[in-house]
C-alpha cells in the first residue's frame, strides 16, 4: 500500500516538473535554518531555493489512512485562514500540478517514534513522511510556519509565498507533552478550551489535561449523581456563577483535541479538593465539619470520608461515566493536598481509586503525593513540589511527568507588577521558565522514568481568555520546545530571537501574550 502510494507521489512529481519546464521561477535565496521555528526541529539542512505556495498548488495524501487525508484537509483550511488562499486536496480532477503538497505514509525506519516526520522542501514540491497521521499532524505545523504571512509578488503575475528549500528531520524528545488548564476555580467555556487547544497544537504538545473539580466547583456533567452539577457547579472563585460542561460538550472537546492528535485527560482532584462533591452528597464528606459553598482559595481542608463503602460506590460511577466518553489511556485521580485525610486513610484511599481507575480500563495519574502508596506500574506520578516523591515513584517502576511549580506553573507572576498570578513558588519571567534541562532537573530520577513535560495553569487569579493567555503566553510556548526539541537546541539567547518572531500568528490568533521586556519583539 505504501509502495502504491509513494509510485503515485513519483508521478505526480514527474508530471509536475513535466508542465512547470516553461514556467519555472528562479527565486532568490532563502535559507530554510534561519526560519524562527518552535519548537526547533532535531535537524534542519537548507538548500537555498523555495518552493513558491500559489494558486497552482495542490495538496495531495496517502489515501489508504483516512486520517492522513484529514491531516491535508487541515493544513488546507489552515493555509487559508492564513493567507486566503484555497488550496484542493485528494483532487482527482484537479488541473493544478505545477506544485504539490505532499503528505505521505512512509515505512522509513529513519522514523524512530510515532511523532517522527520528514519534511522535505523542493522548488516544486514538498514532501511530509511520517508513520502515522499524527507524525504528519506534527509535520504540517513546521510547515504552517514556514509559510510567510505576506506574498512576494515581485517575480510573478499573481501572488505567491516563498517557503524556504531544504530538508527537516524531526521527533519529540518526550512522548507526553501537556498543558494543564484549571477549569475548577474558575470555569471556562467550550470556545475558550478550544482556543487554547488551538494554539497548543500548533506547538506541537500533544496532551490538554482539565482539572474538572475542586472545592470551588465540580465541572462535568454525571448522570447518575445529577447534583453535582445541580449544586456543585454554581460557585466559583470570588462568587462567581460558575458553570459545568454536558457530557456532549465534554465529548465535543475530546472530539476537537482528537482531530488535533491531542489526548484530553479529565481530573477529578481527591480524596482532598473535593467541597463541592461534598457539598451536593453530604455523605461523602470525611472532615466533620458543616458543609457551604466556598469561593476562596484556601486548600487542604476538604477530604472524602476514604472508609466508607458508599464513597467507593460514588467514584466508580463517576470514573466510569467519564471513562466511558475519554477514549484517551489515562484518567487523573488528583491526591495532592490532601492535609485533611490521615496518611493512612490516605494511601487506602489512593490505593482503591486506582483499582477503580483500572476497572474502567484507564491508567491513574495523580500529583506526587501519591508515590506514598503502593501502586501498579501502569500508574504515573506528577512532580509539582517533592523531589523525592518523584523518585520513589521511579523506583517503584511508575512513570514520572514533571510539572515542577518554581519552573511549570504558568499561574505564577512574572514580576512583582504582574498583573495576574500567584507568587507561592516564586516569580517565573519567560526566561526562567525555559531556561532548564527536564532530563536533568530532578537529581536522581533516571531519563528512562520521565514520560514528559506539563505546564499547568491554575485559575485562581484568572476568568477568560485574555487573562488565561496573558499567564500562559509566551511561557507555554518555551515549554513545547522543552518537551519537543533536543537539549542541545535549548537556548534562551537564540530561543528568545525566535519567540520575538512568533508576534504575526499570536496578533492572528489574538492572543493577549504578555510582551516580556527580556524579548525584543517584532513589529507586526
């Protein structure tokens, strides 16, 4: 099939040179390694020509994967929202061979990682290799950013975008690449979560990880336990109305990260953080203290009764409705916090609600707390603030994602006049927040043990997206290339000349970044 395939891009090739003979362009040197991407790829070798995008282009896939065919569907409608132009795709009829987009399903052994891609640049053709749809998902965003945001149309009769010739060789540094966005203390609509996803695809992270519940409120939808939403959902932090996603919205979001080869990961944050589920079932509260609604932002003091069998009964219908509509591998039992819960009321608890996890066929995540109890290997643990909890974990055999708050947490301030944030685990400027070495940071956690990088964004001092995006912007955008991109690339003084760069799609976007004064921005 494959082999079908790569004959077909051959002819296509031939028949594209055939007609462009009497058309062809010379154009004037680029040089595709002075492209600001990011993240910056493993490898980058230019030839200093260009292929020109134009109303000529076509854009062709493998055909065997329907799912290649979507990768080119979005890369059209892309190309389009950037610069207007309608390019066709898998166009049978199609006239249009003077330049072709290629995206191919390739066997290449080269291709070490289901996120490997080849991105081959020539005058009249280019080429995307990948194993898998979401290999050339990850291929086409490199290309969305090569393509100038204006035409040169000095050399032609009509419009045309020069994209840099050459070859690019690429693939993830880790395989788990998230950004965590808390929808708890304050809630965010369906359009402003795809927002986000949106702009973290285009990055390359592969995981948006929803913190769904808190003491401030409780955020899905449950059938079976319709009062969590009934009253659970109605608070927020400083009082406001709060809100809550249907199961369809929530099925809706996972359908919109699926077709970005993003995996959604719900949390529902406990046996700690959990005042709203208690406020609407009574039963479930373990502190002994009278319930009421709370749109502070203490914690630590609410905690599940983690003894009683009806709690259990609870869990198992909620991860099970949840799990049921996730189609991803993991579900995100929370654990941090939990000051309220006796250690060894503790570790039970964390112990049962793993076995639930897996009954429902998903493996656990919790926050590094939860490396004091005995778990499965299957089970992954996330650093926020204890080291050592993180190599517990490693030497139990579970996976460990780092989300250290000094270096990750996005909800910090920048400086001491940031407009929004926290300041618990410090001020994290843009510099801070890239300048460090995930494979190194935690002494005496083994490499093998890291399954990746998240970036989680708390809203306790934010309510809508230009708030949201003034924390996460541009600080998530040094992350992706932290997860992506090899350490020897990791480079603030170069990084940052390519951040200053990235202003025309964030202005496209209307994204509110916050304009560090460490980055000389370009000009839009």
């Amino acid at each position: 099939m494959i082999k079908k395939s790569l004959l077909l891009f051959s002819a296509i090739i031939c028949l594209a040179a055939c007609q462009s003979e009497k058309k062809e362009i010379l154009y004037p040197k680029t040089d595709l390694a002075a492209v600001p991407l990011i993240p910056k790829p493993v490898k980058t070798i230019a030839t200093h020509s260009a292929f020109g995008l134009d109303s000529n282009t076509v854009i062709y896939t493998t055909t065997q994967d329907p799912a290649f065919e979507k990768v080119g569907q979005f890369l059209s409608e892309k190309i389009k929202g950037k610069i207007g132009l309608n390019i066709a795709v898998n166009d049978a009829h199609s006239e249009k061979l003077e330049r072709l987009i290629y995206i191919n399903q390739s066997d290449s052994t080269d291709l070490e990682t289901p996120e490997s891609y080849q991105l081959y640049i020539k005058k009249d053709s280019i080429l995307v290799n990948a194993k898998t749809a979401a290999g050339a998902f990850r291929g086409i965003q490199t290309l969305r950013q090569l393509i100038p945001e204006k035409s040169n149309d000095t050399l032609t009769d009509h419009p045309i975008w020069l994209i840099p010739s050459g070859k690019i060789v690429d693939a993830p540094k880790f395989e788990y690449r998230g950004a965590m966005l808390d929808v708890a203390r304050h809630f965010f609509t369906v359009e402003e979560v795809k927002k986000y996803i949106d702009i973290l695809a285009y990055y390359k992270y592969n995981t948006i990880h929803l913190h769904l519940s808190d003491d401030q409120g409780w955020r899905i939808e449950i059938k079976s336990w319709p009062k969590l939403t009934e009253v659970g959902s109605k608070t927020e932090v400083g009082g406001g109305e709060g809100g809550f996603y249907t199961q369809e919205e929530y099925k809706d979001l996972v359908q919109y990260a699926t077709d970005r080869h993003m995996t959604l990961i719900p949390e529902i944050d406990m046996p700690g953080h959990s005042n709203a589920a208690s406020l609407s079932y009574p039963f479930l509260n373990g502190n002994g203290k009278p319930l009421k609604p709370y749109t502070g932002t203490r914690v630590g003091f609410s905690t599940f009764d983690t003894r009683k069998d009806t709690v259990y009964s609870f869990l198992d219908d909620v991860i099970g409705e949840i799990a049921a509509i996730t189609p991803g591998p993991y579900f995100h039992a929370g654990g941090d916090e939990s000051h309220a819960t006796k250690k060894s009321d503790y570790i039970h608890f964390v112990e049962k609600v793993e076995k639930l996890v897996q009954k429902h066929g998903k493996q656990m995540i919790g926050w590094n707390e939860i490396a004091q109890a005995n778990l499965d290997q299957s089970s992954v643990a996330q650093l926020w603030n204890e080291s050592h909890s993180a190599i517990k974990a490693a030497e139990n055999g579970l996976k460990v994602i780092l989300s250290p708050s000094e270096r990750t947490y996005v909800d910090m301030k920048y400086d001491s006049i940031s407009e929004y944030g926290l300041t618990w685990a410090g001020y994290i400027p843009v510099d801070v927040a890239y300048n460090w070495n995930p494979e190194t940071y935690v002494e005496g956690l083994p490499r093998k043990s890291i399954l990746g990088i998240e970036a989680p964004l708390w809203s306790e001092t934010i309510s809508n997206s230009a708030e949201l995006e003034y924390l996460a912007f541009p600080r998530v955008i040094g992350i992706a290339e932290l997860g992506w991109s090899p350490a020897e690339h990791c480079n603030w003084e170069d990084y940052k000349e390519r951040l200053a760069q990235q202003v025309p799609y964030l202005n496209q976007m209307e994204v509110n970044y916050y304009p560090s004064p460490l980055v000389d921005w370009k000009k839009d």
